[in-house]
C-alpha cells in the first residue's frame, strides 16, 4: 500500500514538473498562412519551397513514412503537371501546377519533375539477382527515404534523441503549422551540453540544434532567403504533406453547405404549401 501511494505521488510530481516546465514556453507566433481559412488552400510556391528546404535539410535527420514521391506529382501536389497547348506556336508544353484554362493531367509516372526528384535519392533495396543488399536510385513508387536503418541508429547519430518523423508533424503538434514554424525561429543561441534554447518549446530545452541558417538554401525564385522564410516554406510544406487533400475536402464541404442551404429552403416552402390554410 505504501508503495503505490510513493508511485502515485511521485507520478503526481512528475506530471506537475512537466506542467511547470510547459509553462514556460511562449504561445506560437499566429502567421497569417494561406490555407488557415474555411476557404483558403495551399500558396504551391511556398509548398514548392519548403519541400526544397526539406529535402536540403530536414531530409539529413527526419524522415517522412507516410509520403511517397509519387504524391508530389498526383493533382494537389505541389510538382502536379498539365500539359497545355502553346497558343503562340501550338505545341503542348508541360506546366507546373493546374493552369487556369484548359490543360490535360500528366500521369505521375510521366511526370518529369517527380521522377527527377525520386532519381536523385539512392534506395537500398535487395538485389534479385545475389540477395544482397544494395543502393539504387529511387523510383516515384517509393517511399520517402528514411535517413536511418532503424532507431537505433537514429539515436547513436543525434547524441541519444530520436528524430520525429515528420510526415503528420503539423497534425500531431498543439498548435499545429504556428508552432513549428515558431519552433524553427525560436532558437536565441544558448546552449547546454546537447541541448539548445528554444523559447517555443516546452521546457525551453531541445535536442535538435538549429537546423536553420540565413541564405542555406538557393531559391530560384528569387525569394528572401532567411530563416523566417525557410520556417514559413518548410512549415507549409509540412502541412501539405500531412494533409494533402484539404482543398478537395474545404470545396466539398463547401458544397455540401451550399445543398444543404438550398433543401433547407425547400423544406421550408414545402413546410408553408402544405400547412398554408392551417392556423398555428
């Protein structure tokens, strides 16, 4: 008896310790994204973006189990191509991204872009021929490749702490696409041993250095390239990853409200047709 009420006390501390230390880390910035609204979607240039930024440098140490290549180029992806006719010269030309008018979906596994983007990543893979283990370039079925065998070998590379699979990180977090993207800026440059500084993080203490540096990643675009830029991207990019069918979903949502206003009517007019000459 005496020793469940020092278990249950000592759990009672523990759960208050981590409720203390939670409490010290600051509300996630709120940062005006374009799919926050009931009726917004996804900026692709900015998903465009963040998935470079991942691939450059999130890709070192987390993986993403639940995305394969061939998501990237499937309608909603952010390398998503139509192959739209020239109106100058009339020859087909492939177009990144769903073009305003007209335009024919390109099947994934036509999609240069994708499989350029699977092509680049070495998969180690059994050969069929000795049974061995081997590195092959990766194909759009793939899955994103993971950084690791195993955890094990996660952890012995990043001094004990195991790196998050980012796939859902967006969903799983409170706070969702603010707190990450206040997490990646949230960094002021203390140190412990291992552990870092991290206004936004419960504790205020974290493994991860930071991942972040001003002017590390080449945007093509000409966008800044800033650690508050690449947060925003890689954020957005994230969010997409763990929700890639919002839009379709927001738009079906929103026609199904439309329906259910119309019948709403209807029922009501029925409601006054049928009862007219009845007192209430």
């Amino acid at each position: 008896m005496l020793r469940a009420i020092t278990i249950a006390a000592a759990t009672l501390i523990a759960g208050l310790g981590v409720a203390v230390a939670a409490g010290d880390a600051e509300h996630p910035h709120d940062h005006p994204y374009s799919f926050d609204s009931p009726v917004g979607g996804y900026d692709m240039g900015e998903v465009q973006r963040g998935f470079q930024v991942y691939q450059q440098v999130c890709a070192a140490c987390h993986g993403m189990n639940n995305l394969a290549y061939r998501h990237l180029g499937e309608k909603g992806g952010p390398f998503a191509v139509y192959r739209v006719r020239n109106h100058e010269t009339g020859e087909p030309e492939l177009h990144v991204g769903k073009p305003a008018h007209g335009g024919v979906f390109v099947d994934v596994t036509d999609n240069p872009y994708v499989r350029a983007i699977a092509a680049n990543v070495m998969i180690s893979d059994v050969d069929p021929n000795t049974g061995q283990i081997t590195d092959r370039p990766g194909r759009v079925a793939d899955y994103f490749r993971n950084p690791f065998p195993n955890e094990i070998a996660a952890r012995a590379a990043n001094g004990g702490a195991y790196p998050v699979d980012l796939s859902t990180i967006t969903l799983a977090r409170h706070g969702g696409a603010d707190y990450v993207r206040s997490l990646l800026v949230g960094y002021d440059g203390q140190s412990q041993g291992v552990l870092h500084h991290n206004r936004y993080f419960p504790g205020g203490w974290i493994a991860m250095p930071p991942p972040l540096v001003d002017g590390m990643v080449a945007y093509a675009d000409g966008s800044p390239t800033t650690v508050e830029q690449y947060a925003t991207d890689v954020t957005a990019f994230l969010q997409w990853a763990g929700d890639p069918h919002m839009e379709t979903r927001k738009k079906t949502g929103l026609i199904v409200l439309a329906f259910l206003l119309i019948l709403a009517g209807v029922l009501y007019l029925a409601y006054k047709q049928v009862w007219r000459g009845e007192s209430h």
